[in-house]
C-alpha cells in the first residue's frame, strides 16, 4: 500500500497542508503513519465529510432564500402603503409633538384675555378644556402628521 505525505493529499484534496492536519485532528481523515496517508481512504473519508457538511450548505442557501423572500415581502408592504420607513415615522412623531408643543404653549397667549373676563370658575374650567382636548386630539390623529410630512416633501422637491 503506498502512503502520501499530507502535502500530496492537500494537492489531491484541493486544500492546504494545515487543513491536512485540521482534518486528521477533526478525525475526518486518518493517518495511517505520523505524516503519511493511504490516499485512497482519505479521499473517501474527505468526500464522506463533504457530503455530511454539504446539508449544511443547503440550509444556509434555504435561510438565505427565506431572507431575499422576507426582504421582498417588506419591500412590497411598503410599497402598497402598509409598512412605514422608520425615517417617516420619526418625522412624522416629530412634527406631531412640535405642533403639540406648539398648541399647549399658545394657550395662556391664546386665552388670557377671555378668562380675565371670565367669573365663573365652571366656563374657565370648560375653556381651558376645551382648548387642551383639541391639542390632544391632534396627538391622536397620527394620519394628519403623516399628510403633512408628504405635503412638506412634495414643496422641498
């Protein structure tokens, strides 16, 4: 039986003389003298390895096929108006809370002149609430941020 050094079986196998070694500590090949291998059995035991690791190559290109899938099924949610881009949704709670902020700090402005005149407590509890139910509503109307979001990048254009 003629025996080859691991650098012969790593030009047989295609791989380097490390890889030679990797493989005998893995226990995939077997050496049958310190350095020297009977080619025969180590290509069937390589080609036996490849085969049980090549499953795993399978996986992989499954798992890659269900991301490129995924990624598709995303991309047309979005296109059919579903899904929002984090960018838009960031800017749109932006402006909902600016115009929020906006409309609270405007209120003492707003209605200092009416309550001054106001005696009873009850119509300056009512026009003060009236006055914050419409700035929280503004808060609960998110299509109005999103409208106006796509208004102001239609004039920036």
């Amino acid at each position: 039986m003629t025996l080859f050094t691991s650098k012969r079986i790593a030009e047989y196998l295609d791989v380097t003389e490390r890889r030679v070694r990797q493989l005998r500590d893995e226990e995939v090949i077997r050496e049958n003298r310190p350095g020297l291998y009977e080619p025969m059995d180590t290509m069937k035991r390589y080609i036996r390895y490849l085969h049980s690791n090549g499953n795993g190559l399978n996986d992989e290109r499954a798992k890659l096929l269900g991301v490129k899938r995924e990624k598709a099924e995303i991309e047309l949610e979005e296109i059919k108006g579903g899904l929002h881009r984090t960018e838009d949704i960031e800017r749109a709670l932006s402006t909902m809370l600016m115009n929020f902020r906006t409309r609270i700090t405007a209120i003492p402005a707003k209605l200092a002149g009416d309550l001054a005149k106001m005696d009873n407590q009850m119509d300056v509890f009512d026009r003060l609430k009236q006055e914050t139910d419409e700035a929280l509503d503004e808060l609960s109307n998110y299509d109005t941020a999103f409208a106006a979001e796509e208004r102001g990048d239609e004039t920036e254009e």
